[in-house]
C-alpha cells in the first residue's frame, strides 16, 4: 500500500513544540509511573507492602528518588574521561526520547477552537521503523562510553556485554518486523497501523511477534536478560562509577526504552491506537482522543509483562543468553521470512495450493522443536585421562601459592615439598595433638 504522510510537515512550530512538550511530559510521567507500578507488582508477587508513604499509595515515591538523586554528590573518578563521562548518559537519554518521534497515539483529529486538522503524531517517515531501529542503535554508544571512560575494569566489561547484547538481539528484532513490512507493504508506523484494519498482526504473525517479544527484552537490558549490569559479577555494569543525576538518566533511559519497546510493539502488532473487540463495534471509539487511551493500555500490558518477568525468571548465564539470539531467535526469523514471502507469493499470484504450503510448515516446525529437545553431544575428550601440566607460581607476574598436590620448580624446596603433602596442618590422619607436638619441638 502507498501511505499517506501528506498530514505530516505541515503542522505550525507552535503545534510542533506543543507535540513535543506532550510527548516528553508523557513519557516521563509514564516512567514515574512505570517504576511505582514495578514496586508495588514485585511487592505483591514477593508478599511485600512496597511504597506507600510518600502521597496516597506511595505514588509520589519516585518523584522522591528523583529528587533524592538530583540532590547526591557527583562523584567522578579521577581517571575517567571527563568529557565522555558527561557525554555518555546524555546520549543515552537523547536516543530514548527521540524514537518517540514516530510513534503514532492517535488518528488525524480536528484541533479545538481552529479549523486545523492534526495527527495525534510528531512526525512520520517513509522508513519509520527504520528510523526506530537506528536511533535505538545509537543509544548503545552512550553504554558503551560510559564503560570505557569510567576508567573502571568493572564498568569497562559492562559496557562491552551490553553491545554483544544489542547487536545479537537487534539483528533478531531487525528480521522479526521483515515479515510485517511484507504484510503491511510499508515501513510508515502510521502506515502499518492503517494496515491492520481488519486484522492485528499479532494473529497472522505470531511467530514475528513472539520473537520481538524476546528481542526487545534482551535489547532493553531487563531480567532475565539484564546481563549489562549482572550485579554479581559486575558490581553494577556500565554505571558502576555514576552517581547523582548522571546515573538517573541511566536510569530515565532504561525506562523510557521500555515505554518506546512497548509502543513499537503495540503499534506493529496489535493495531497501535485502534480500540480493541468488542469495543470497536462503538462508532465513536477510533475517533476524538479515545484511541490514545486505548494505546496507552496497550502499552500498559506490555510494561507489566516486562515487569512479571523480572519478578518470576531468573538471571541466564552469558553463554545461554547469546546462544539463544544467535543460534536460536536469528534462524527461526530467516526460516519465518521465507515461509513469510512464500505464502504472500501464492496468495497474490496463485498457481500453488496454499494447503500443501501449511502443511509443510508444520512438519518444518514440528521437526525444529523435536530438535530443540534433543541434548547436546557430549565432548569426546571429556573424561580422557590427561598429564597434569607443572604450576607455574610466577606466571601472572607474582608468586601464587599452590594447591596441594602441585609442584613447582620454581619454589623453594620447603614450600614445595610442604605443597606436595598438603603440609602437616592439611593431613587427614593428623590428630588433635599434631600442632602442640610441633610447637613443643
């Protein structure tokens, strides 16, 4: 279909800043919002209370975390890069609130009190989506510079995690949308929406969506996937040197990235701002503002599946967690594209019975998921008897002392014969009276 962004461009600058004043007060309202809503569904999940103390139910809490932050010392290293240290959450935040842009919350809509029309939408792009994608890639720079110039080794491997994760789950997100452009034969964010009139997306490519769900999980930075941060290993990840309002638009970042996840998703699966069934047999309900209120709860349910994994999935391994995009999520979207295209093919132009075309995409994917649960091979050397290789104690540069049992020709030969026994205090046979007989000769 050609779209039409006719209605876009020609708004006056004074409708131009209102949109973007509405937007950015929207955004960090919903992410206030978001992180309240986060506490009092994870204290429910964990049988906690969660805030409730400051304003009715607690729903001033992160407006006083806010504050609270604004008002912490800023702490920089004296070895960070003073000019990329501030640049780095700049970036971050800037990306987040940028791909915004093009998200359409509504239909065109006649302003009050004007005989101007306007769509509920900054902006809009031929290659919309696209637009998405790249400025959701250039957020990663801001992670990845603030791990390098924090001129921590903690802070440094955190930002290098976080941009194998986003590249790994952004060339899987990138290929799940391939089969919604074929279908909505456009890359328009307005366009697609108009494109499923008759029928979401969601059930006519689920597994598209199921493989974006996944990806924008991963390309978030959230439990289960959240392992930029993984605070067992990393202490805190890419940030672990920020404080005060640096580390809060990390923090800002993080959550709007969320709502903007949410929003793509909502907007290329189930429809954008049209009101779901059975509300849309109502006349009135995709017109006015009505359907930004049924975006925003299309949005909503998504930012509480984000939510409920973090409250019930475990943290994955890294190995388990890159496995999954590369050698999993990135097939599964090219297998998909070809049945995709090849369906669309016979639809439009005919010639090949569609039912012999389902049936063998059943047995393709009956067979895909009977390989999934078949184990790995175990490695044929695992178990084989090796030669035990000889403790080098300087090898890093600085003595390490040996386990017992190991030799070293490097070492005295008093240490390494007490290695080699285990030492008299590391003997199972020695009784409870071997040390004072020592100590009495």
């Amino acid at each position: 279909m050609n779209e039409d962004l006719s209605v876009f461009g020609v708004d006056p600058w004074w409708l131009i800043g209102i949109k973007t004043v509405v937007i950015f007060g929207l955004l960090v309202l919903t992410t206030l919002m978001t992180i309240w809503g986060e506490r009092k569904i994870l204290g429910r999940m964990q049988h906690r209370i969660g805030p409730k103390y400051h304003g009715p139910f607690g729903l001033l809490q992160s407006l006083a975390d806010g504050i609270k932050l604004a008002l912490k010392e800023d702490v920089v290293p004296s070895a960070a890069d003073k000019v990329l240290f501030f640049i780095a959450p700049v970036i971050t935040v800037t990306a987040a609130f940028a791909t915004f842009a093009v998200i359409p919350l509504g239909p065109v809509i006649d302003l009050p009190f004007t005989d101007r029309v306007t769509p509920l939408q900054l902006t809009d792009l031929s290659v919309g989506v696209l637009y998405i994608l790249a400025i959701a890639s250039v957020g990663v720079y801001g992670i990845v510079l603030a791990g390098w110039a924090s001129g921590s080794t903690y802070a440094l491997l955190g930002g290098l995690r976080s941009s194998a994760q986003v590249i790994s789950y952004e060339i899987a997100m990138g290929l799940s949308l391939v089969a919604v452009f074929i279908y909505a034969g456009t890359l328009s964010t307005s366009g697609i929406v108009a494109a499923q009139d008759d029928v979401w997306f969601i059930f006519i490519l689920a597994p598209s969506f199921v493989i974006f769900l996944v990806s924008m999980v991963g390309d978030t930075n959230r439990a289960p996937f959240d392992l930029a941060e993984a605070e067992g290993e990393l202490v805190g990840g890419f940030h672990t040197e920020y404080s005060s309002l640096k580390f809060a638009l990390f923090f800002l970042g993080e959550y709007i990235n969320m709502v903007t996840m949410s929003a793509l998703a909502t907007t290329l699966f189930l429809g954008g701002w049209a009101a779901p069934w059975p509300l849309s047999m109502w006349e009135g309900a995709n017109s006015g503002l009505w359907p930004m209120l049924w975006f925003l709860g299309k949005v909503v349910g998504f930012l509480f599946f984000f939510i409920w994994l973090r409250g019930t999935l475990p943290r994955m391994r890294y190995d388990q967690f890159m496995k999954l995009g590369w050698k999993v999520l990135i097939p599964l979207s090219l297998a998909w594209i070809v049945a995709v295209s090849a369906v669309r093919v016979v639809r439009l132009q005919g010639g090949i019975d569609l039912r012999w075309i389902i049936i063998a995409g059943v047995v393709i994917a009956l067979a895909v998921l009977a390989l999934a649960f078949i184990p790995e091979g175990a490695d044929p050397q695992e178990g084989a008897e090796t030669e035990p290789v000889p403790f080098d104690a300087f090898a890093g540069g600085y003595p390490v002392p040996p386990m017992p049992g190991q030799q070293s020709p490097d070492l005295p030969p008093m240490v390494a014969a007490a290695a080699a026994t285990g030492g008299p205090n590391d003997r199972q046979d020695a009784g409870p009276d071997a040390g004072q007989g020592a100590h009495r000769a």
